[in-house]
C-alpha cells in the first residue's frame, strides 16, 4: 500500500513535546559553546507532563539549569551522558 500526501503534513491537536524546535534546547548547546560545563544530569519520569531531562552547568562559580521533555533535548543529553556531544 503507498500512502501519497498533496500539500504539507499538519498534525491537529495540542502540543506534544518531541515535535519541532526546542528552545531550550538551543539554549543547552548555547551554553556549552560558551564554556558552560555540565555538573549534573537527571531524568525525572514522572514529571508532570511526561518525563522530563534536566541539565545542571556550571561556570565562574554561576550555576544554571535546562529542562525539557522534547524528545531532541533527551536524545542530545544522552549523548553528554555518554560523551558524545
């Protein structure tokens, strides 16, 4: 069977976390370019809303945060947990 689609794919319906961009995302990696270093990684699954990634960084003594339950930001932070990124 081949499915043939005229036009873009819209989704209907709320929000869903894991389709398009990210902001925080972005702002992870805007850190990290910066100099930011990454000091604590947990994955709350019972977040409110799904499961939810969050990344500590600290630099010059500041420290920050980023959370996100996009389905990106939990593939990019994996890839921290595993050296990757």
């Amino acid at each position: 069977m081949v499915v043939r689609f005229r036009g873009p794919l819209r989704l209907t319906g709320g929000k869903m976390a894991g389709w398009g961009d990210d902001p925080e995302l972005e702002r992870l990696r805007n850190l990290i370019d910066e100099g930011w270093e990454v000091t604590e990684i947990t994955e709350d699954r019972d977040a409110p809303g799904g499961p939810a990634d969050t990344v500590v960084l600290t630099k010059d003594g500041d420290t920050t945060s980023c959370t996100s339950d996009h389905l990106a930001f939990h593939r990019y932070v994996e890839g921290l947990r595993e050296g990757e990124a």
